[in-house]
C-alpha cells in the first residue's frame, strides 16, 4: 500500500476517535398501569433538583470538556411531569405546587449520573439514578430513597443516541421503582 494512502488512512481512523461534547434530552418512559386506586383524591406534588449543574458526567476517565455530556433538559420538570402523569393513572387528582399540604409527595434528584469506570480495556458504563420521596398524609410521613444501577461493557465508546438511551433507561427505571413502591402509594390513598 502506498505510505502517503495509508498514513491518510490512519489519520482518518484516529480522527474518528476524538471526542466532542454531547448534549441529551432526557425523556423517560414510565409505564403505570391504570388504577382507581387513588379515587379522585388531591396529592401536592413537589419535584427538587438540588444537583449543582447540568453535567451528566464523562465518556472517558479523563474528565475534560470534550468528553463531557450535558443536557439542557429541566430534569426536575421532566420528573414532575413523568411522576404527575403516574400519580393521574392511579386515580388521583394531581396539584403541582411548592406549597405544604395535607396529602404531599416531594421528590428530590439526588444523582443522575453517567461514567466510565477505570482499569478496563473492553470499557464499561455506568448509570446511576438516584430520588428520594417524602410523603405526608396529615400526621404520618413515610419516606424512601430508589437508586438504579445499570452497567454494560462496551467495545467502542457509545454515540450520543446511545447514551441518550442509557440515561433515560436508568431515569425511566427509577421513576417506575418509585411508582410502584406500595408504601407510598398506600399511604397517599389512606
């Protein structure tokens, strides 16, 4: 082969290994099956974000801006609606308020968080999301943190569709643990 065609060609391949930063929407799928189990009852439904910033981690161990990946999704609003439209196919009446109330779901985002662990030559990913809820029906509260994990080994670092992917999977599990927690939904209908 040619030196100068095959020093193109090399270039060319390791051109295609350089990073940029990628920006995902986060748009979870929650799957609740429909209930009347909340029978019309108004919930106070409070969604926080504490989280610094809007950096959802790194593609590599090096954490440099061209590894980066951001959203410029409100992720406490997408939270707010996901759990509202759970809460509305339970049978409840939904109030999307700050307010204190008699019958109150607060959700926090604690962690939603992308990363590549260290020491691997095959490459791995690392999801993580956590929430906290805090549900007060007058005098009884009842609180509970959902963390889902997920870890996949990859061969070749994952475009920005995948990781899309990977981050709304963990987002979209957690909301559905939270959901489904018959605790909490127990005590909103009591």
């Amino acid at each position: 082969m040619n030196k100068s065609l095959f020093l193109v060609f090399l270039l060319s391949l390791l051109g295609g290994c350089a990073l940029t930063p990628q920006k995902v929407v986060v748009n979870p799928d929650v799957l609740v099956m429909g209930s009347e189990v909340g029978k019309g009852k108004t919930v106070t439904l409070t969604v926080t974000d504490p989280r610094a910033d809007k950096v959802l981690g790194y593609r590599t161990t090096r954490l440099d801006k061209d590894s980066i990946i951001l959203t410029d999704s409100d992720i406490a609003k997408v939270v707010q609606e996901k759990t509202y439209e759970g809460l509305k196919k339970y049978g409840f009446n939904v109030n999307v308020s700050s307010g204190d109330a008699p019958l109150l779901l607060k959700v926090e985002i604690q962690t939603l968080q992308y990363s590549t662990p260290t020491g691997s030559w095959t490459g791995g990913i690392r999801t993580l999301a956590r929430l906290k809820a805090f549900v007060k029906n007058g005098d009884t509260t009842y609180e509970n943190l959902y963390e889902v994990e997920h870890k996949e080994r990859v061969i070749i670092r994952p475009g920005q569709d995948k990781n899309e992917e990977l981050i709304n999977n963990t987002l979209s599990d957690v909301l559905q643990r939270l959901l489904k927690d018959q605790k909490l939904i127990a005590l909103l209908t009591k």
